[in-house]
C-alpha cells in the first residue's frame, strides 16, 4: 500500500457480514453508474442545444462536470478500495493526494451549488441586475471561486493542520481529526466547506419560495395584467418548490456523513456499515439531484427527446442503409 499511514484493524468477517458487504458494494456501483448515465444524458443534451450551453446554462454544465468528476472518478475509487480493504485484498493508493481531490472537489461542488442558487434568485427576484451575472466576468467569478474555495480550504488538512489523511482500517481512505488546538481547524474547515455554502443554499431557496408566494397585484393594476403577473408568478412558485425540495433533498443525502465524521464519529467504531451506507446515500444524492433537475426544466426535458429521438434516428439510419450506398 502506498500510504505513509495506516491505522486501525480489520474486523473479523462473519458470513453475514460478508454478505453484507458485498451488498452494499454491487448496490453502490448501481446507483454510482446511474448518476454518471444520468449525468452524462444532461451533459449531452446541454452540448447538443445552443440554447443550454449561453449565459446562466454554463453554471449549469460547469456543476454537471463536478458532479460527474465525483460520480465517475472519485466514488468508484473509494467504493473500490473500501471494498478491497474489507475484504482483506492488497490496496495501493496514495491517500492524501486521492483524498485531497475527493474532498476538495465535494466542497467546490457545495459552492457551485449554492452560486448557482443565487444566480437563479436574481434571475427571478432582480432581473434588472441579472445581466451583471451572466456577463462574461459574473460567470468567470462563479465558476472559479468555488474552485478556489474548495481546494484552499482542504490544503491545510492535506498539510495535517486539524487532521490527516490516512488509511485507515476498515474503510480505506478516510479522513481522522487530531486533538488538541489543531480540532479548531477541523470545525472551520467543515463550516467553510459544507455548512456555509449549504445554509446560503437553503435561505436562497427558502427567501425565494417565500417572496414569490407573498407577491399579490396592487390595486392599480388592471385585471387582465394582474391575471398574466399571477400567472407567471403561479409558474415561478413552482420552480421554487422544486427548488426548495431539491433543497431538503440535498441536505438528507450529504449532511449526515459530515456531521457523523466530523461531530459523532463514535458512531462509525459502533457501526462498520453505518459508515459504508452514508457514503452510498451520497450516490444516491447525485442520481437524484439528476432526476430532480431533469423534472425542474422544461427545455432540459424537451431537449433530452430530441436528443434521444436523433439518436435513435441515426441508429435507425446505419441499421438501414439504402442498398444504392453500400459500396461493391
């Protein structure tokens, strides 16, 4: 193994744990693939439509990228090497770097998340402003920042302020605090990694929902235009539904292990499975958000079938080739 560290043991393997195990591992790769065929079907059809690839679309297609560097790079190597370590298999891998990068890319995706989320409340909430954050500068700005943010952050943990990366027995690669005044940072680093950027995300949403639900017609305003405000108000309202529940989606499906690995670790020496479950539901989190983002717009869904349909069309097309073009 090509670890400077490696601490604890592993467990004695009984039958059913070991069926367990191998439970959870072909579950993980499942819901793993998924997310990256779902995220990838996004993706496509981001880059197949003009209209999805101009102005606030590229935040989109830029979290899509995180999410599949995630989904397709970094859970299949935890999933492995979690796996190959319970099982008592011969590992290498060089776990500060590996971890350093899976850590560092899950908080730029928190950041990314929640710019997005303030580009889409200025989007409906100030759409006089709006130009200033899809000019070529606003998204520079909210593409780089969460980059800087999330592998800064995680530099000093690489560097074993406030903790270290090991190998560690039974799981693999995972991160350990260290005691003494050095915890100090490990708090800081979980608040500017996970629980800023998540608690920004959750009052834009909640402001949003609350806004657009409040929003009543003056009397001034004619009849007609009171109707067609509310109707679009009635349209903006259940975006931020969606929104807000991808919300509460988001926080079940990423917060627990946060705060069980940084708050209650006790709970994973109680608990060999609990551990490799909550890194699972992490899977879970992306194929949903993938779902969830799908069912928010109309275009993402509309230009999904008619990338599906050239798809199938130029399937068909090879499939059928005119006997006039088939060469002797």
């Amino acid at each position: 193994m090509e670890n400077s560290s490696i601490i604890g043991s592993l467990p004695q393997l009984t039958a059913d744990l070991r069926a367990a195990i191998d439970l959870w591992f072909v579950f993980s790769i499942t819901i793993g693939v998924s997310a990256c065929v779902l995220l990838l079907l996004l993706l496509a059809t981001s880059l197949y439509h003009e209209k999805l690839r101009k102005g606030s679309k590229i935040l989109v297609i830029h979290l899509l990228l995180v999410q599949l560097l995630i989904c397709g790079f970094n859970f299949p190597i935890l999933t492995v090497t979690s796996y190959q370590t319970l099982r008592n298999q011969t590992v290498s891998i060089n776990c500060p770097v590996f971890l350093y990068l899976d850590i560092g890319s899950t908080h730029v995706e928190n950041w990314a998340s929640t710019l997005l989320a303030v580009n889409r409340y200025v989007a409906i909430i100030h759409p006089h402003q709006y130009k200033y954050f899809v000019s070529k500068t606003g998204l520079a700005i909210t593409i780089i920042l969460p980059w800087v943010i999330g592998l800064s952050d995680t530099l000093p943990i690489f560097l074993g302020i406030g903790g270290r990366l090991v190998f560690l027995l039974p799981y693999g690669c995972d991160f350990t605090p260290l005691g003494g005044t050095t915890m100090e940072y490990t708090t800081a680093w979980v608040t500017i990694g996970a629980y800023i950027p998540i608690t920004v995300m959750g009052v834009t949403y909640i402001t949003l929902f609350v806004r657009l639900a409040a929003g009543r017609c003056s009397g001034r305003v004619a009849v007609m235009e009171c109707q067609v405000s509310m109707a679009k108000r009635a349209r903006k309202i259940a975006i931020a539904r969606i929104l807000l529940s991808s919300f509460v989606w988001y926080c079940l499906c990423f917060l627990p292990d946060v705060v069980i690995n940084t708050g209650l670790p006790y709970l994973y020496e109680r608990s060999l499975m609990m551990h490799l479950w909550l890194v699972s539901i992490l899977h879970i989190g992306f194929a949903g958000s993938t779902v969830i983002f799908i069912a928010l717009g109309a275009e993402y869904r509309n230009g999904m079938r008619c990338l599906l349909r050239a798809a199938r069309d130029a399937v068909y097309r090879r499939g059928h080739v005119s006997p006039a073009i088939i060469p002797p």
